[in-house]
C-alpha cells in the first residue's frame, strides 16, 4: 500500500491519485483518506494507492483567506520552533511579547476610533459635513459617539476570543501523555499543545480589555471637566494597571497559574465599566466649548509604553539566543554539518520575531495613517469651513518608516546579485549604484539639482548599468549551461532549451539563499524599531518632550525632507494592510487565489500554539495523529506487508512526523494506557517506508528548526527506518532539493558530495549503496542516484520521437508522472517486505477483505522475494 501525502496548497485527491473516481475509506470531510479504483502494478508487484487529503484544514474556506491580517501574530508563533534549545525564559519573553502585540492590536483600533474618528471628525460639524456616512451622528451625544466608537475595539476582542478556541484536534486518546517545552515532533502530547493555551487565551483577551479600559479612563482626563471625571479616570487607570500585571502573571507564569475562566469575564466586566463611566461623564460637552470636545488623552503613553517593552523583550530575546548557542545542546546544534547550519547563525528566533513585530507596528501606523486619509486631508482653514485630523506625536516616526522603504528598495540589487550566487565585483557595483541612488535622493532635498546631484545620478546609473553587465556575463560563464547539457546523451535540441532550463536551474538555486532576505528585513526593522524605541523613552522620561517637540526636531518635521519621508512611509506601513486585504476580497472570487493564501497557512500553521493563541488553527498535530494511525491500521489491522508513506513538499514533513511519532511510542512503557501500543508501533515501523519528493527537510526545516527537525531528527527518522527512506528532487524545483546527500556546491554554496574530500558520499552512512550512478527507467530515460538521493532530469527528454510528444518541464509538481516514481516506489516496498521474510497477502484483486481492495492476512503466499 503506498499512502501518498500532498503538499501545500491543498492538491485533489483526484489529482494526487490520477484516478477521476477516487473511494473515500477513511476520515471525514477535512482529513480524509481515499483509494484508487485502480489496482497498479510496478516491478511485477500489484500495489495499491490511498492519498492522505488534509489540505482542507488551510484551504478549505474562502473566510480563512482574512487570517492573512494575523500574520505579525503566526509569525511569532513560528519564531518559538526557530530556537535552538527551547527554554522557560525564552517561552515566557515570546508570551509577553505576545501580549503586547495583542495589546498593539486594539489600543490602534481604539486609537482611530475614538480619537481619529469620534473627536476629530464625528464629534466636530466641519469634518462630519464633509463625511456623509457620518451623518446619521448628527445630533448624537458625544458619550453615545464614545460608546460607538468602541464597537470595533470589541469586536476585535470577540475575535481574539473565538479565533482562540478554533482548533481541529479531538480529545487525547489513552493517558500518560504530559505536554513539556522540550518535546518533539514525536511526542505525542506535543501535537495537542500545551494544556495552557487556553489560559493564554483567556491571558490576552484580558489584556485586550485591560488596555480599551484604559483608553476609556484616559478621555476622563480633560481640562474644563469638574473633579469627579479626574477621580473616576484615577479609579479606573488603576484597576486597569492591576488588572494588566496580573494577566502577565498569567502568561509568564502560566504552568503553574490557572484561574479558570473568570479572568476574561472579570476583564469584560471592567472594559464595560470603563467605557461605561467615560460616555456617562461625556454624554454632554460643556457649553463653554463651542467647537472643541475634550482632548482624549493616554494614546501617546500607551504607544511609547508599547515600543519601549517590544523592543526590550527583543534585546531579552537576543540574549536568550547567547545563552542558548552557549550550551552544550545548542553548541552542538551549532557545530552540525555544514548543509544543517541553523539560519541566521543560530538567532532565528530573535529575527522571526522582529519580522513579526515591525509588521504588527506598521500594520498598527498604516491603520492610522489610511483613517486621516479616508476621513480628509489635513487641511489647516479659517473659522468654521476648516478644520485639521492631527496624528497623535508617536506616529510623527512616519518619516523612518519612509526612509525604510527607500532603504529597503536600494538594498533589493545587491542582495539579488548575492542570492543568485554572483561574483564580488557585481555585488559591489550594484551596491555603489545603490549608495549613490541614495545620495543623489539626499542631495535632491538639499541642492537644486546641482552638480553633486547630477553627479550622484550619473554615477549610480553607470554602477547599474556596468553591474547588469556583469551579472549577464557571470550567467553566461558560470558553468550551469554546461551542466545542463551534459545531463543529457546528446545536446540540446536548441540553443533556447538549454538556456531556459539553465535559468530554471539557477532561480531554483536561490532558495538556498531566500533568507538573506529575511535577515535585510529584519536589521533595517530592527534598527527602526530602536530609534523609536529611543524616542519613545525620551518623550516618557525628558518633561520638555512630553507636550512638544524640542524647536529643532520640530522644525524639521515641517521640513521638505520629513514632509515627502513621511508621505512615503505612510503608503509603506499601509500598503501591506490594502494588499492583505485586497487578497482576503479577491479569495471569495477566485479559488486560485484562495489555493495561495493556503501555501501561506500550510507553511506556517503546521505547528501548535505555544506563544501566541491568535493564529491560524494549527493542523499538523491532527495529520500527524491521522496519518500515523491510519498506518498502524492497515499494518496491525488489515496485515498489509509493506506501507510506503510517499510525502510530497510538505507532505514529506507530515510523514517525518508520523515516522518519529511511531519511533518515540515504541521506545516508551507498554502500560496499555497509550492512543497506540508499543506492540503496534513497533510491529508498523516493521513494515513502513519512506519516499519523500519535492521536500524541503535539508535546506529549509533543517536549518529553520534545528531543534525539531535538525539533523539529528532526521537521524532519526533514518534508523527508525531502518534506512527504508528514498528522496526525489529536481534541480528546476523552486522549493524541493537534495535531503540524505550533499548539493553541488554551485546551486547551493554548501561543499558539494562530489568533491575530492566528499567523494560519493550522502551525509548518512549507507552502506554500500552509496556511490553516484545512474538508475534506469527504459532505453533513454534514467535518473540520477546518489546513495539515498535520486535526482530526475527535468524535462525528462529533449529529443522526443516522431510518435511521442514533447516532456515538460515540471518543477515542483508532477513527480507522480515520472516514469521512474513507480519503480522508486516499488524498489522501497521490496526492501521492506523482503527484509521481513518475503511473505505477503492474498493479490488485492482476488484476496478476501473487510474493506474493499485491502488485502487480507489469509490467502496464498507467493515466493520469497516479494514478486507476485
């Protein structure tokens, strides 16, 4: 039986299993298993072929598309898996920045209503005449207006609540399964998460009420108001702080803390209160104030207070990743071979977070930013017809977010040149373009247009044009050309065949390099979150900050340069949130496009809640429990006797999992307590196979998760194995690559196997199946194999003959097409079955079996060696 697994995006079991009419034998409607009508038959063996369909946990719903605003949340969830020996203070850093992105989240919502919207626009005849959707306000109170505007604020805290509880994993099965911070991907308690993650929800909704009670407070803090409004606003400042430390509490302490479901109703009960005191206190503005309502104040505060401890946690989040490359554990993840070297030198989590984080702040300023633009223009008028939307003094920084994105921009040359391998000398002189790309954008604001402008422009124009040059040439002599040609017996049909397939050779060689990308990313948000991290604490800490600017940081804000900078950054920090949401519009339409939010979810909700509860509902502990169960049935329950789980792109991770799941279960007691038995985990580990095609274990988890999925899992997943795993690839393949073997140092830049010191050798010891060659399909068509690692030529012919038609380029789908899978495959199976003696079922066609096309325990046997 071979159980193909897809990958992401959520392929058509139709698809998966080339069948129209595939036979559901398994799971329900969002993991389900399904056979082929077809009964194949590969190296004289008939085989059966279910496919494993999970890619409805992300896919399935157009809805699921929205999840794509809560990515800064999902990525600082991913960031507790990138570290490099998981630790409790770590943990605790994770969870607390956690909370203050969620705190981010609603004070920004709360924010750009109630001060943007409610007391600059609603609250004043001008703006609201101008704003014809705001009209049904007219003569509304200004506290029923306050209490309105506090609708999405709430409803951003309903979300927080529900998307928490979402989740597709079912009760645990059997006992003695406790949930630790160390566990694996084969543990089986690990897959239903912490039992704490419901406190962690119930942690940051009272967060999230703490803070919009907060802000409430704060509007009772107005001049030309009595007394009893400063009194109430003290009161509930203070139950607020009370009640935000002891939610952190909550979240840092959380294994040994649990309140039950009260801390949310409790965090309700004060956020209605607050809200309560403020719109009564407010219902009527003073007559003294004609056309001003009072100032609300406490956003500012809370901003700074919020770029201040976020860029603390990830001074703290650094530190811990010392602390861990230090030890022992994380030193020997460290000095691993050099194709498993972790990301970012170890620092993955601190840089995962970062992204996270300087997305959540540019999510939070873009938000404010398109409120002053939907609502009108700052215009400064005479009397009554003019008015103007001022942002508070902590989104002024908008001036960084535009130089940034200039920055960024300028960087994008270079940083191509380098992740497409090429030489030093076009590195340079893109980045001399750059440096005076730059320069020619300062002089600009500076000169009018003066020789040392036209001198910047004509510099960086010839660096570009001299280092485009240079990288068509490096192209044309960088040796893939010659590569490609020699993969084939005779040369390429065309001069253009080999050029494109070359080309496809090179991109896909890049994404040994993709996160050199994610580092740029995060040092230029890093390096802005610390400068407003700094303002921040100067405007808390310095008296003359806290009403104004100093005269000369002032007037540079009204300066050309801070004007154009800031109008930049603007469209910076808010054109991420129109392209999310414009995505989560298109996916009601078009289902290609709900497929591609999909990859996104497949990637990152693949792994449970630990640090944040707001993130897509996680679906690897359900395929992983699925799958691995599926397996023992057809083993211990139906006597298959060889299982070939065949795992494509993500797929191939959901298997390593089964695989370690099975591997730790039959190490462990047999108490008779567990979901799976000892007994059983062995007897099916017995008989299970591994083909894994399309994957990305060695170049992204790997590296990615050195902890969960490093070299020393797949070690593992190995002699669980018994090396019973094959691994496909194709060099045109963007995502999939070499998994049990060294790359070639030119796609790659790692040592290539076929060096002088590496001859013929994988990274595992194979016994002595491991030197290159070629596997043969028929006459022409072969692939080629070193140890484990079988790579297939992309297309598989370019001299097709007069009755056949011309091979495609595949890439990363089609490997079922490949003429040489099935052989793989059935190659994987006979290792298995005879290595158990060569006894196998009745023919699947003609044996008895309580379901259909399973074969049986009884029937006639055939000769050893497996050959039916």
């Amino acid at each position: 039986m071979e159980l193909r697994v897809h990958g992401v995006s959520g392929t058509p079991p139709e698809k998966t299993l080339d069948d129209p009419f595939p036979e559901a034998v398994a799971g329900d409607d969002v993991a389900r298993f399904l056979r082929s009508s077809r009964v194949r038959t590969s190296e004289g063996r008939k085989r059966l072929i279910e496919a494993f369909h999970w890619g409805r946990f992300t896919s399935g719903g157009a809805s699921r598309a929205l999840w794509l605003l809560l990515i800064p949340f999902a990525l600082l969830n991913l960031s507790f898996f990138t570290q490099l020996r998981p630790s409790k203070w770590a943990t605790a850093v994770l969870r607390v920045l956690g909370a203050v992105l969620t705190s981010m989240l609603v004070a920004n919502v709360t924010y750009v209503m109630l001060e943007l919207v409610v007391r600059q626009c609603a609250a004043v005849e001008g703006c609201r005449g101008m704003n014809t959707w705001l009209h049904f306000v007219d003569d509304w109170p200004f506290g029923a207006m306050l209490l309105l505007g506090g609708v999405p604020s709430g409803l951003v805290i309903a979300l927080l609540w529900w998307f928490g509880r979402q989740t597709f994993l079912y009760e645990q099965l059997g006992a003695n399964h406790r949930w630790s911070s160390t566990g694996g991907l084969g543990d089986y308690a690990f897959w239903h998460t912490t039992p704490q993650t419901r406190m962690l929800r119930d942690a940051n909704v009272a967060i999230a009420c703490g803070v919009t009670g907060l802000l409430y407070g704060g509007t009772l803090r107005t001049q030309g108001l009595s007394r009893a409004p400063d009194y109430a606003a003290y009161m509930v400042i203070g139950a607020g702080l009370l009640l935000l430390a002891f939610a952190l509490g909550v979240v840092v302490r959380q294994p040994s803390m649990n309140v039950g479901g009260g801390l949310k109703w409790i965090s309700v009960l004060y956020l209605v209160v607050a809200a309560g005191l403020a719109a009564g206190f407010l219902w009527r503005t003073p007559e003294d104030m004609p056309l001003e309502v009072p100032t609300l104040s406490g956003f500012e505060a809370v901003w700074n207070s919020h770029l201040i401890i976020a860029v603390t946690l990830l001074l703290c989040l650094w530190w811990c990743g010392v602390r861990a490359k230090r030890s022992l554990q994380g030193g020997a993840q460290k000095s691993g071979d050099v194709a498993f070297k972790p990301f970012w030198k170890g620092h993955g989590t601190v840089v995962v977070a970062t992204v996270s984080v300087v997305l959540a702040a540019g999510l939070s300023g873009g938000l404010a930013y398109r409120a002053v633009d939907l609502l009108a223009e700052p215009v400064v008028g005479d009397g009554a017809s003019g008015y103007q939307i001022t942002l508070s003094t902590a989104y002024l920084t908008g001036a960084m977010w535009g130089a940034l994105g200039i920055a960024f921009l300028l960087t994008v040359p270079p940083l191509v040149a380098l992740m497409a391998g090429q030489g030093r000398v076009t590195v340079v002189l893109f980045l001399v373009g750059s440096l005076s790309a730059a320069a020619a954008v300062v002089l600009s604001w500076t000169s009018e247009y003066d020789v040392l402008f036209w001198s910047a422009v004509g510099l960086s124009t010839a660096a570009y044009g001299l280092a485009a040059l240079s990288f068509s040439l490096t192209w044309a002599h960088d040796g893939v050309h010659a590569l490609v040609e020699e993969d084939y017996d005779k040369p390429a049909a065309t001069e253009t065949t080999t050029r494109k397939i070359a080309l496809l050779w090179r991109l896909a060689g890049m994404k040994y390099r993709y996160h050199w990308a994610v580092w740029v990313v995060a040092a230029f948000g890093g390096t802005l979150l610390a400068a407003n991290g700094v303002i921040a604490i100067l405007r808390v800490f310095v008296p003359g900050w806290r009403d104004k600017e100093p005269p000369w940081l002032a007037t540079w804000l009204e300066s050309e340069p801070a004007t154009d900078l800031s109008e930049i950054g603007s469209w910076v920090v808010s054109g991420l949130v129109l392209a999310l949401l414009l995505i989560g519009v298109r996916t009601w339409k078009e289902g290609r496009m709900r497929t591609v939010v999909g990859v996104v979810w497949d990637l990152i909700g693949f792994w449970p809640r630990v640090a944040h509860p707001m993130c897509p509902p996680p679906y690897g502990g359900r395929a992983t429990i699925e799958l691995t169960s599926r397996a023992r049935h057809l083993v211990c329950a139906k006597d298959v006797p060889a299982v070939v789980l065949s795992g494509h792109s993500q797929g191939s991770v959901v298997c390593a999992a089964t695989i370690l799941l099975l591997r730790n279960e039959s190490r462990l007691a047999a108490d008779g307590n567990r979901y799976i038995t000892k007994e059983e985990a062995e007897k099916t580990l017995e008989r299970l196979s591994f083909v894994s095609y399309g994957s990305q274990l060695q170049w992204a988890y790997a590296r990615m998760f050195p902890q969960y999925l490093g070299q020393a899992r797949l070690e593992e997943v190995y002699d669980a194995l018994q090396g019973s795993w094959r691994n496909i690839y194709r060099w045109t393949d963007p995502l999939g690559a070499p998994v049990l073997s060294w790359p070639p140092n030119r796609m790659t830049g790692v040592e290539p196997w076929n060096s002088h010191e590496n001859q013929g050798r994988g990274w595992l010891t194979m016994g002595s199946d491991n030197t290159p060659g070629k596997v043969q399909t028929r006459p022409g068509r072969w692939a080629l194999r070193l140890g484990h690692d079988i790579r297939l030529l992309d297309p598989e012919f370019i001299h097709p003959e007069p009755d056949e038609p011309a091979s495609p380029i595949r890439g990363h789908s089609g490997y079922y097409e490949d003429p040489i899978f099935d052989k793989i495959v059935a190659d994987a199976a006979d290792e298995i079955i005879t290595r158990n003696g060569g006894e196998v079922g009745p023919d699947p066609q003609t044996g008895p079996a309580p379901e259909p096309g399973i074969p049986g325990a009884s029937g006639a046997a055939v000769a050893p060696g497996g050959r039916g």
